[in-house]
C-alpha cells in the first residue's frame, strides 16, 4: 500500500540511481529503431543549476522522454563547456587567495591547475541536472576541451584557414581593460549610465571664428579624433563638406565628410569620427577612407605616442577625460554640458567598461558561413517554433560581420598557428606539420613561436551537434544521430550559438544540424521581472525541489511554457502543481483500497458500463491531445490537459461516479469497474510520465506486480509504450450521456456557490421543458445527481417557475432551484449588486490606466502586463456575478 503522503526526496534517489544504472538512458546505435537525437545546450562547467537551466531541460527532458516511449532510439547528448573566461576566472581567484599570479606558474602550470579544478569541482552541474530528473545518457558525457572534440576544433580552423574563411586582421573588438582579451557581444552587459554630453567646438580651417559643434559622451577620445560626418541634407553644413576643421588640443586636421550615420536631430546634427574606438564610426572610416589613429594600451590609458599630447600621455582613460574637459574649458571650446543618460557595456564578468579597441585577432569569414544558414531556414529545412524567431535569425544573419575568434587567455583551445621570425603564419594541426610546412617554404629548418591566444568558446561549442558524435570520425553515431531532431534554447542565444552551429554543421556535413528549433522564453519572477541578484528575486531550482519535489517544478515549468509567453514563476505556483501530484497520489490510493488494478491482457473495448465506456473514450481523447501538444511543441497544452483530465475528468467525476459499482453487490459491474480504473490509471502514469517521472514510476510499480525486465530490480515504467489514442474505443452515446451528468451536477453546483446556498443544505431541483430521453437518462442518474449535487429531490417542473428561484439552461431543458426558502434573496441581490458595483469600479480604474498612452509606453513591461491580467481578472468576475444575479432577479 502506498504511504499516505509521497515521499519525493527518497523515490528521487532511488528511482534516478536505477534508472542511470540499468543504463536506460542509453541510445541504441545498432538497433534499427527511428533515431530521434536532442544536444544540450552545455552549461559551463562552472555553473550551478538556474531557473533558466531547469526550464530548458525539463522541457528536454519531457520531449527525449516521450520519443522513448514511443519507441524511438532516443538520443540526449550529455556535456559541458569549457568556458574559458569564466572558467580561467574561477581558478585565477583561487590562486589569488594563496597570493599567487597565473603569470607566477606559467602557461603550462596554470592549466594543469585549471584541469585539476575541473576533475574536482566541474561536475556540480551534471549533478543537478540528475536532481532535476534529466535522462541523459551519462556514459557519452563530452567536454569540449576533451581530446576528441579538441582534435575537431584543431580539423576545423585549419580547414577553415587553408580554404580562405577564417584570417587575421586588425580589426575593433570588445575589449576587456581588466582580462586583457577580446570578449563576446554576449559577454558585454549594457548597463544605463547617467553621464554627461559635452558640446565641443571644433575650429573650421581657414575661416577664422567660425566653429563646428559635436557632441560626444566620451571626449577622452577626441584625442583619436580622424574626421567629422555631417549629414548629407543639412543645409547647416552643406558649405563644409570637404573642408577640414582642427581637432581642439592637438590639431591635427580632419576632413569633414558627408554620411547618412549622421543624425541632424540628434545633438548638435555633427558627430566625431574616431575609427579606433567606435563600431560605428569605424565603419564610416572606411567609407571615407579615415586615418585609425590608436590611443589605448591594453589597460585602456592612453598611449605614449607622438600623436598624443605629452600632457595626456599614461593617464586612465577617466582621469585623462576630466584633464581633457578641464583644458577645454579653459579654452572655451565647452559649448554645454548636458545631462544625459545612456547605455554603456560593462564586462559582464569583469564589471568594467568595455573598450571598442583595434587589434590584430583571428577571424572567420561569417558572411560567407552564414549564406547556406540563411538558406536553409528560408527553405524550411531548419524552422523555428515559434515562427517570429525567423525574423531575429535573418536580421542578425543578413547583417553579420567577421566573427572575432581569438581571445587572449590561457584556458581554451590554444590556436593552431605558428609564427617564422619573419611574421609568416603557419596554420597546422600540430607543431610537427607546421615545421614541415616553414621547411618547404625557407628551404631549411626555422625556429617557430605558437600564437598564444586561444579560440572564442563559441567556436568549439559551434561544433557540437557533430564533434560529440566523433567526427572528424566517420561513426556509427555520426552516421545514425545526425542531423539531430529538434534544439531546444533560449532566444538569448540564437545568433551566438543556433546561428553558428547551423554555419558549422552545413560546411562540414552538408546537412543542418537539427530540424527544428524550440526557443523558450525566460522564466521571470511572479510579477514578471527578470529575476537577479540585485533585486533580490532569483528563484533557486534546487530549493524548490528540496521543498517540493523534481516533478512539482518539472510540471510547473511545463504548464507555465506557453510558446511567446515568458514564465511568471513563484514557490505559490509549484506547490499548487505540488497539490497535483497530492491529488494523483491520493487517487493511486483509492484504487489500491478499492482493489482496482491494470488486469494483463484486459480489453478496453470489452467494457459495458457506460461510465466506463465514458471514461475510456475521454482517455483516448487526452492521450491524442498529449500526444499532439508534444508534436507541435505545445508543452503548457500537455501539461494542462493532463492536469484536467487527471484532477477533473478522472478523480472529481469517474471515481466518485464510480463508487456505488466498486461497493456494489453486482461482482461483474464491480470487476469490470475496477478493471477500467486500473487501466485507465496505468494509462494516466505513461502520459504524465515524461514530465512527472518520478511520482508516476512508484506508483506505476505499487499498482501492480510488473515482472522482469530491463531495469533493476524489473521492468521501469520509462520504457513502457506511449498509450495510443487510436487502440482506444470510443462510444460517442456513452460520453454524451455521462457529459450530460457531468455538465448537470456542475450547473447545480456553481448555483449554489455564486448564490451563498449553505454547503449543507439539500435543495429539490426540477427541470422545466426536459424531453422525455432527457428524463430518461435523468432517471438512470438520479442516485449520482442526488448525491453529488447535494439535492433533496430531482423531478420535472409542476405547474409554473415558483418565485425566488435560481434558473440555467441545459440543452432544451431549464434547471429551476427554488431558493426563496433557502436565502436571503433580496439581501444575495444586493450583495450581488455592490460585488458587481465593485468590479465596475475596479474594471473603469484599470481601463483608464490602460488607455493612458504614457503609462503604456513608460511603465516597466511586467507593470503593464500586470495590469492587463488584473483587468482580464475583473471583467471575468463582473461577468460571472451578473449572471448569478439574472439567476435570482425574480
């Protein structure tokens, strides 16, 4: 017998450890089985178990699941990213607390020591993820910094490299002051800044008084300052265009040119073109065929260099912009200084402000990667749910730049060039080729230094559809699992990761690297901020499951992802999903007591009741509304119809309906009862198993002795068979019939509730206008109708509607509850009244903040969407208590 509560913490445990033992995580290569495969998107092997994290693998999870019931050669590829910053990070803050630099051990050293860490303290997330549930198939567990996926990475730069796609070039990067490396647009946080924008005087060469003014926020970087851009149609500056002014401070002269990049509304309508510290301007350098004049060091103080003014020379950025404005007030070339509030990017790691810096780094020709990508999504062969997702992919694709590859950090896959004393690169898989490769060129022996950057952790996890399977190998696994079926990710990623993955994947195995792309919202907190630290309102996935349960937060997230629609997440959600797996529980329960049990080999179709016809027909109802919410990626219409379907249609309805048969004295309506409910709760446990895996599978094993099998200990409910809608008999007369009680009993119910009738009170009902099948079928229910609707007597309506009674249509007939001696009539109206009165108010109130064009366009998103939910809210209500007061108006 089950215990009287679920004792999540303990099944968890016990049920995982067989389920990873038995190895029924396991893909099957050599079996002939459809394959069905899924990646993780791996997290970084520093990371630790988020909200994000356990949204995209429980989802995941419920799809690799439900392919493997179904009888797929289900495959979900395991691993971790190396993830070099925020890897070498960790390990340089350890050192730091025993006083010691990375720069004091050497390259070699450190990365021993970086490795060392890995093997200690890198599989805390792995470990999480079993808490969660996930059914990954451990054994084939990949790290991109292995040797196998490092071979792959090396395969790919030099294939790139000797085909003319990836090259080296000074080009602007995000650049770190602090980790002295170029980072990612991922790695940069743009952070709102309230600074300020000067209004600078720049003199016009040969016209003595006249000026032209530019705006800027960073005038520390004038100093790099090459040209001036005007508008081509403001008529201001039409008479400058090709002239020159003089930089302020240095004097250096800049042509003034003509670009669209121009803003006349913007500031003073001028902008300062400084090619080496701005993407933009960068751009328009090369337009016009700008000089890049560089005034950083790495640790972003300027130079000591010649075009720098000895003043400034050496000085921090920030203290050589206050000296700068200082010398330029002085000489009154300040026009104003605005206010101004701004975007400025941050390293998400560091916390320092990022530099736009041109240096020599590695890149890989993305416009040319990116074409086949593009096509491929335009021809459908990769399609993204939901649709929208098109859109961000071809805009970031259709306008990509080079990607920046290197970075200059120790952790990562070291970049497979080698440097001749005379600069020539030698690209090759290892030093021994490159040698071969400088001796055919010199003629003799040279002595060669490796290029000690590594590679963007991107590039190798760009990989990962097809390195994980073995390739550069040709392996069963390759030839079997790629392409995979479906990705699953956030939005967050899919330029950085999707986009270079299907770059990846079509270059080198001619195909794409999945069919479809998933991409999930974010989850939020229950007033629909972004959750962080600094708010104080970040969720932990771990807490929940410790207090909760696995499947109380799989189910949550599942019933919560509704494509489009972030996920408003709170502890108060999960326990209520909680009170589910209670529910579910408790009815396990009831079965047992009442010995209802899967009978082996019962026939479904065998069933003569009609409330078993019933419930076997709305089975085969929800397990085709499952099973297509899954195909079609509806996770919140799957969770959802199960959860009514279990809670309503099967335990408030069958189970109570079905008492008088399972008591009875009839021993072949008791046999055949308890045969259905056994069935039907089997049933129920497969199709709620990919999203509750571990409730469904102790139940699942205490219903029933299930015998030998492929796990330990016998067979395991995981890799039982899908139930399948199409087995399943209907009988259409029967489910009308049964409904027709249903929705019956309901009507009584929400009468007495929205009329205060007291919980305990039998009232008589009696129904007006019924046909005679309608009283007929009223006759074969009336014990059930009687019962469950608390009713003293049911009969058809003699002579007229007395006064005071409540009314409501079912089909022909009218439902008439006398109520006059039962309440308070005229004091429910009036209560009735003011409630209706209430939500009026409150429904005028939010309307009026709803049509305020400034509230909408300034409030926080989750402010305005809060809103709309508390009015969706109120109209309901409102609607709902005018009907209850119709019922009662005469």
């Amino acid at each position: 017998m089950l215990d009287k509560t679920f004792p999540h913490s303990e099944v968890e445990q016990r049920h995982y450890g067989r389920w990873e033992r038995s190895g029924l995580f396991s893909a099957r290569p050599e079996s002939n089985a459809r394959p069905y495969c899924i990646v993780i998107p791996p997290p970084n092997v520093t990371g630790s178990l988020h909200m994000g994290h356990a949204l995209n693998n429980t989802l995941q999870d419920v799809l690799i699941r439900w392919r493997r019931m179904s009888g797929d050669d289900a495959l979900w590829m395991p691993g971790t990213d190396h993830a070099g910053i925020a890897t070498q990070m960790v390990v340089e803050r350890m050192l730091a607390e025993q006083g010691i630099k990375r720069q004091d051990l050497g390259r070699e050293e450190f990365i021993r020591r970086v490795w060392a860490w890995k093997e200690q303290s890198g599989g805390t997330i792995t470990a999480q993820l079993r808490r969660l549930g996930a059914s990954l198939d451990w054994p084939r567990e990949r790290f991109t910094m292995d040797e196998g996926l490092s071979r792959a990475v090396t395969e790919v730069f030099v294939s790139l490299y000797r085909r003319g796609l990836i090259y080296r070039a000074k080009r602007l990067v995000n650049w770190d002051p602090k980790f002295h490396s170029a980072i990612s647009d991922l790695e940069v946080e743009n952070r709102e800044v309230k600074g300020h924008l000067w209004h600078i005087r720049y003199p016009i060469e040969g016209e003595e008084g006249r000026v032209i003014v530019v705006a800027t926020t960073r005038p520390e970087t004038m100093l790099g300052d090459t040209g001036v851009a005007v508008h081509p149609e403001d008529e201001r500056f039409r008479d400058l265009v090709g002239r020159h002014a003089l930089l302020p401070l240095v004097g250096r002269r800049l042509p003034i040119v003509a670009d669209a990049y121009s803003d006349p509304t913007k500031g003073s309508g001028a902008v300062k073109i400084t090619p080496a510290h701005d993407f933009n301007d960068f751009e328009v350098g090369r337009r016009h065929d700008l000089a890049v004049v560089n005034i950083f060091d790495r640790d972003a103080r300027l130079l000591d260099d010649p075009a720098i003014p000895a003043a400034y020379r050496g000085l921090d950025r920030f203290e050589a912009r206050k000296r700068i404005v200082a010398d330029l007030e002085a000489q009154g070339l300040i026009e104003k200084i605005e206010p101004h509030t701004h975007t400025v990017p941050h390293g998400d790691r560091s916390g320092v402000v990022i530099e736009p810096y041109l240096t020599d780094q590695w890149f890989a020709d993305a416009k040319t990667l990116a074409a086949p990508a593009i096509a491929a999504v335009e021809s459908g062969r990769t399609q993204f749910v939901p649709r929208q997702w098109e859109n961000t992919f071809f805009a970031w694709m259709r306008e990509i730049q080079p990607w920046c590859i290197s970075r200059q950090l120790w952790w990562g896959h070291q970049i497979p060039a080698w440097y001749a004393p005379d600069g020539e690169i030698f690209v090759a898989h290892d030093e021994a080729e490159a040698k071969r490769l400088a001796a055919e060129k010199y003629g003799h022996e040279v002595e060669l230094r490796r290029d000690p950057d590594v590679l963007d952790t991107w590039f190798s996890s760009a990989l990962w559809p097809f390195s994980t399977l073995g390739w550069p190998e040709r392996t069963p696994e390759l030839a079997k699992y790629y392409p995979g079926e479906v990705l699953v990710t956030g939005f967050d990623i899919i330029f950085f990761w999707v986009a270079r993955m299907m770059m990846m994947g079509l270059h080198f195995m001619n195909d794409v690297p999945f069919r479809t792309v998933y991409v999930h919202a974010l989850v939020r907190d229950e007033r629909g901020q972004k959750m962080s630290k600094s708010k104080g309102n970040v969720i932990d996935p771990l807490d929940l499951i410790e207090r909760y349960g696995a499947d109380a937060l799989r189910f949550t997230l599942t019933a919560m992802a509704a494509q489009g629609r972030d996920v408003k997440l709170s502890a108060s959600r999960v326990e209520g999903y909680r009170n589910f797996g209670t529910k579910l529980w408790n009815a396990a329960r009831f079965c047992q007591m009442n010995a209802c049990a899967p009978v082996p080999g019962w026939d479904p179709g065998s069933a003569r009741a009609t409330l078993n016809r019933w419930i076997i027909g709305r089975l085969a109802e929800a397990a085709r509304a499952a099973t297509e919410a899954l195909e079609q990626f509806r996770f919140d219409a799957y969770a959802n119809g199960l959860y009514h379907f279990v809670w309503g249609t099967f335990c408030d309805w069958y189970l109570e309906l079905a008492k008088p048969a399972l008591t009875g004295a009839d021993a072949d309506a008791r046999a055949e009862t308890r045969a259905t409910a056994g069935f039907v709760l089997d049933a129920i446990l497969a199709l709620l198993h990919p999203v509750m895996p571990f409730v469904t599978e102790e139940i699942w094993h205490a219903m029933a002795e299930r015998g030998p099998g492929p796990c330990e200990g016998g067979r395991s409910l995981m890799v039982e068979a899908w139930p399948d809608p199409a087995s399943l008999p209907r009988d259409p007369a029967a489910e009308a019939e049964v409904d027709w009680v249903v929705r019956l009993i309901s009507e009584v119910r929400t009468i007495r509730s929205e009329s205060n009738v007291p919980p305990g009170r039998a009232i008589p009902l009696a129904l007006k206008d019924a046909a005679p099948a309608t009283l007929e079928r009223l006759g074969r229910w009336s014990d059930a109708v009687l019962r469950l609707a608390r009713l003293s007597e049911v009969a058809p309506l003699a002579g007229e509607v007395p006064k005071g009674a409540a009314q409501a249509v079912l089909d022909e007939a009218t439902l008439v509850l006398p109520l006059a001696d039962v309440i308070d009539l005229a004091a429910e109206r009036a209560r009735l009244a003011k409630e209706i009165a209430r939500q009026a108010e409150e429904l005028k109130r939010l309307d009026a903040k709803l049509s305020n064009p400034a509230f909408v366009a300034r409030a926080a998103e989750e402010v305005v969407e809060e809103s709309r939910e508390k009015r969706a809210a109120a109209a309901e209500a409102k609607a709902r208590l005018e009907a209850a007061l119709a019922r009662i108006a005469v």
